[in-house]
C-alpha cells in the first residue's frame, strides 16, 4: 500500500523541530539566532515552492521579506498553528497564511525597494564597501564644542540635570576598567543611568550585545547598548534607538568603532524616517566621543578620557544626562512632523502630521502610514515618501516627498509647477513645495544640523581600501519637501509583463511632454552627474558627452532591467548581479557599455516571470540595441527616438505602433 504524502504542516513541523526537542513557540524562540535563521528560512523555502504556495504569492512574498528583514518575532502566529495537535488541511494553512500575512505592508515592499537599489547591502561583504565608500572622507574627527553644545542644550528643563554626588563620582573615577571585559564597562554604564534616575524618563539605556537587534541582518556584531526609547511594546527593535553606543578595549581602536557606530546609524536612519540628524557615542576603554552623522556624514567630538578626573566624569554624567532628558528635536527628528500633542515624533507607529502654509492658507495634513518608500544609506537625499490626507477630510489624498537636496541644483518642486498648468497626460498634479523651515530658518545640513561648527579644517577618516577612488568633499544640502495631489500604486506591485510594459511606456510619454513637447526642461550645457548611479547612463558615467534626452531615455532602461531583475521576488539566488554600487563610475560606465551591446548576459539573471517572456526579452534586446547604436547621439529629432523606444514597447504589449 502506497505510503500517504506528508501534509503541509507535518512537513512545516519538521523543519521547525528538526535535532530538537521543541513542542512550543516558547521552546522555538529560545533557540539561537543562527538556529531559528536557518529553521525559518526553510520554512519560507517550503512556502514558497509548493504548488499552493503559487497561488498566495502575495502572502508568501511578505512572509520571505519578514525573514530578510529578521523580524522573527511576527512568525509566532503562523509557528503557533504550525506546532499545534490541531490538524489543519494544506488549504487551510494557507488561508492562515493569506489572512495574516497577505494585509498590506508598504514599510516591508518598501524595505525591499530601499535595501540598496542594487541590493548590495544585503550581505554584510558587499555593504561594508558601500559604507566605507559613502562616508570616505566625510567623518570630520575633534571638532571643537561638540560636546559641551549637547552638555548646554537650551531646551532642558534645569530641574531635570542631576547632579552627581561626591561619593559617587569618587566611586567612579576609582573603579578599574582598563584591560576589563566589555560586560564590566557596560555595568559602569548602567550605574550612571541608574544614579540618573533613567525610570523617570520616557527613555532608558539598554544593553544586549548578544542579542540581534529586531530588523537588523548585515551587521555582524550585535549593537553593545543604546539610549533607547521606552514604552510598553518597545522591545529591541532599531525604530526605538535614540542614542547607540559603541565600545571597544583600546584607545587607539577609536576610527574602527565609529566605523562600527556608523553600521548602526545606516539601521537607524532606514527605519526612523522622520530623522535629520543621529547622535552616537563611542568608548574605547575609557577614552569617549560623541558623533553626529546626517545626510553628509559625520562630525565627531574632541575625545576625553571620562575617568581621568573629577572634572571629565561630570562632564561625561551631564552629557548622558542631557541625552537622557533632550527634547526629540535636539536628538534630529524633524520637528516639522508632529504627534498629537504637537511635538516632534520620536516613533514612526505614533500619528504623525506636518503643517504648510499654501497661497491660500496654512493646512495640516495627516501621515497614512510608513513610508512608500524610503532610500537607504546615511549620505545622500535620503529620499522618503508617505501617503496622506487632509485633517478632517481623508477623500483627497496626498503624496509627501522630503528629500536633501545639493544646494545649487534645480528643485524638481519648481518644475513640476512650472509644468502643473499645462494639462499633461501621465503627469502628478502638483500641489505645494517648499524649503522646509524651522523658526523661520531653512534647514541645511551646515547652518541648521551642524549649527556652525567649524569642522571643514578637521582630520577626516580615511575608509578606502582596494583602488583609488577620489574622496567625498562636503556638499551642504537642504531639506526641500514636495506635495503632490496624486498617490499611485508603487511599480512593484505590477503583476504581469504586460503591466510592467504598459507603466514604463506611461513613464516615457510623460517624460517626452515635458522636456519635449512643452520645451519646459532643457538638455544640460554640463556634464550632469546628478542622480542614482545605477540607473545613469553609460555615457554620463564615463563623462564623454553633456546630459540630454538621451540619457534620460536609457536611464529608463536601466530601471526596466533592474526591476526584471529583482521582482517580484528577490531571490537569494539573484542577489548581488547588479553590485553596480562598489563600482567607480568609470568601471560602472564600460560595464554599462558592455550589457548595452550585449544585454543577454542580464537577461539570464531575471526573475522567472520576465525570463520566461519571450515578447519582454525581444523588448530588452531591441531597447538595449537602440541605445547603444552610436548614432543616437546624432543630430536626430528627440521625437524620433522617443518615437521608436516608445514602439518597442508597444510591439511587446500587442498594441500598435505609434506613427511620427
């Protein structure tokens, strides 16, 4: 007699309890993290192959990003079914699944989008590079004042700082740390919080260096402690960071562990979107310094050895006491994104809102939800988009787009008023923009988050490795926010080729109005090296001819390759072909050239439901051909070439072609 297939849960059931003695979701979360991370990610494996699985993609997409992002703890429903003596149906497993993991969950899709738009951050060998690159030459070291400026923070209700009592102080400046375990320091850490009276406070420090923190997977080490912010559900999640801190044995480790303090400010800017500014602290033996980074890298303190006497111990107690008890717009959120009670949000699950003052009169609108979307990294614009409506009024929504933005550059909120009368199909409605200002002031990264401070003649680290690549100089930028009256659906939630096609042809023709049809955006005089690196042109990136419509047109290439490349799943198997990220300009320029000449060898690397689209490779084939035909550059009408791209892309979809 044939034996019986295993059901869906018995199998499930012995992934999860595999060479252990585990009956419970209890049992299963006391298993180690390099344990419970092999265990799920067979779990999610086994979801995703099976034939029933093919008809959930939605719920099963989500449930293999929770486990890229390591938010293990969201599993415990699905594992609670999973071990119990219930008996349950492969059908009824995954209604389970449709119905708990199948809501929508934007911050997750766009966690996805902003893991690095080449995905190059997610393996900690590749993310490294990429940090290092990024902040090469934009960490200023001994910046004078730092310190005593958070020390004397004007906002702080004087009956608030402590003051250490002599015993105290004595107690502390006496106790042995050098050559010690980093658990003893730690300890000498916590009995100055406790001296502060930390209960009393909304925030609180904490430390597990052997625990991973909740969505944090490509930092190595676990983050040694943190001011952290404290309420019922806080949990060791990033999103409640306020303060990380850094140790390390030896004074002379000081550039390593602001290299390691900066792993944990790329998490935390990722997943505290409202955040201008991230304060950390590192202590090497007994040696400290404070850091400040934002969006163009970092300042660092004057470092003084907390224990050497009287004086440093109070200054090092009145510094932790400030970050203790600061207003959140002295740690860097935004105060222009307000909670409830009007204060600047520390929490992105709080109801949020942000004021604007139109021609007409000043208006509030309310944050939906998490970010659309979020750009990742610390140096940059650091891009973010959220959904939201009119206080009072939800049936009108909006889209709000906050960016930093290089002082001397063309704001696209111009534009897209310069264009907003002119009627054009495939265009957002715009609504507002504005330099984002705080007590009258523009926000920048030099007058506003850095207030000053005189730190272009300090050292820089130095972070290269490998070959030479120029180092980053300060660029100041501005926070400039944007309002558009029309909130589409994200591009990642497209289906079908078809769909794909249809949006990128939607994209082009909008983008052909506007810099074509109205004349409003004129090709550059200069070489243009604004914008994405991945998605930039051959050309721009070898710096051989001056921006034009060109290079607008095979940019849209790049980002149709990349999607087809990375959705609607991105397959562990996948990850790393477009590592475009390490990559200088130049390098990535010839390799550009190369794919364009012969775009196959990506071809191979798309996911399955692009892969196995003969109509959408002939598209990418003829694209790729137009682009790279040296005659594009040529005195050719724009429409001409617009003209035949957006044909290509028609023939794809079945539709006829457009005539001149």
């Amino acid at each position: 007699m044939a034996q019986e297939p295993e059901s869906l849960q018995q199998s499930l059931r012995n992934i999860l309890t595999s060479s252990s003695q585990i009956n419970t979701v209890e049992q299963f979360y006391e298993l180690r993290d390099s344990e419970m991370d092999t265990r799920i990610l067979r779990l999610s494996t086994k979801l995703h192959d099976s034939d029933v699985g093919k008809q959930h993609e939605g719920a099963v997409l989500t449930i293999r990003l929770l486990y890229k992002q390591s938010r293990y703890k969201l599993y415990r429903p699905l594992i609670n079914v999973i071990l119990a003596n219930e008996v349950k149906s492969d059908e009824e497993i995954f209604q389970f699944i449709e119905q708990k993991f199948n809501a929508p969950h934007s911050s997750l899709l766009s966690s996805m989008v902003t893991s690095g738009l080449t995905n190059s951050s997610t393996k900690h060998s590749s993310f490294m590079p990429a940090l290092n690159r990024e902040l090469d030459g934009s960490m200023y070291t001994n910046v004078p004042g730092l310190v005593e400026y958070f020390i004397n923070i004007q906002h702080i209700d004087p009956t608030l700082r402590l003051q250490p009592h002599e015993s105290f102080i004595k107690k502390k400046c006496e106790e042995k740390l050098e050559d010690k375990p980093q658990d003893i320091m730690l300890r000498w850490i916590a009995s100055i919080f406790e001296q502060l009276g930390e209960e009393s406070h909304s925030r609180g420090w904490q430390s597990h260096p052997t625990t991973r923190m909740e969505d944090i997977r490509y930092a190595i080490r676990r983050l040694d402690g943190a001011i952290m912010y404290r309420h019922v559900e806080a949990g060791n999640h990033i999103q409640n960071i306020m303060v990380p801190f850094e140790l390390k044995k030896n004074t002379s480790d000081a550039r390593e562990a602001a290299i390691d303090l900066a792993k944990y400010v790329y998490q935390v800017f990722n997943h505290q979107p409202t955040r201008s500014y991230v304060i950390g602290l590192t202590l090497c033996g007994t040696s400290m310094q404070l850091w400040q980074f934002d969006r163009c890298g970092a300042i660092g303190s004057e470092s003084f050895d907390v224990q050497a006497n009287k004086e440093n111990f109070e200054k090092f107690f009145s510094l932790l006491s400030s970050l203790l008890t600061c207003n959140h717009q002295d740690l860097g959120f935004d105060p222009t994104f307000m909670d409830v009670d009007g204060q600047a949000c520390s929490n992105t699950s709080e109801w949020r809102k942000i004021r604007y003052t139109t021609q007409d009169d000043p208006q509030e609108l309310v944050i939906d939800s998490r970010p659309i979307f979020r750009a990742s990294g610390i140096c940059g614009r650091g891009t973010t988009t959220w959904k939201a409506h009119l206080h009072g009024d939800e049936r009108q929504k909006y889209l709000i787009k906050d960016s930093w933005q290089p002082e001397k550059h063309e704001q696209e909120g111009d534009m897209l008023c310069k264009v907003a009368g002119l009627n054009i199909p495939h265009l957002v409605r715009y609504h507002h923009h504005e330099d984002v200002q705080v007590a009258g002031n523009r926000v920048d990264i030099k007058s506003h988050v850095r207030r000053q401070f005189k730190f272009d003649k300090c050292k820089t680290f130095t972070l290269g490795s490998g070959p030479k690549q120029p180092q980053n100089v300060f660029n100041n930028r501005f926070l400039r926010r944007i309002i558009l009256k029309d909130v589409g659906q994200p591009i990642w939630t497209v289906k079908t080729p078809v769909r794909l096609l249809e949006a990128l042809e939607g994209c082009i023709i909008g983008h052909q109005d506007v810099a074509i049809a109205h004349g409003e955006l004129n090709d550059d005089k200069h070489h243009t090296m604004i914008g994405t690196k991945v998605f930039m042109s051959a050309s721009l990136l070898l710096n051989k001819n001056h921006h034009s419509h060109v290079d607008d047109l095979e940019s849209f290439f790049w980002v149709f390759v990349w999607f087809c490349i990375h959705f609607p799943d991105e397959n562990s198997a996948r990850i790393g072909v477009l590592n475009w990220n390490q990559h200088s300009r130049f390098d990535l320029g010839c390799i550009k050239a190369q794919h364009l000449r012969d775009p196959h060898p990506l071809m191979m690397h798309f996911a399955p439901r692009y892969k196995e689209s003969p109509l959408l490779l002939d598209c990418v084939a003829n694209f790729a051909t137009i682009m790279s035909d040296p005659s594009v550059r040529d005195n050719r009408p724009a429409a001409a070439l617009y003209l035949e791209v957006l044909n290509v892309l028609r023939e794809a979809q079945g539709k006829p072609k457009l005539n001149q």
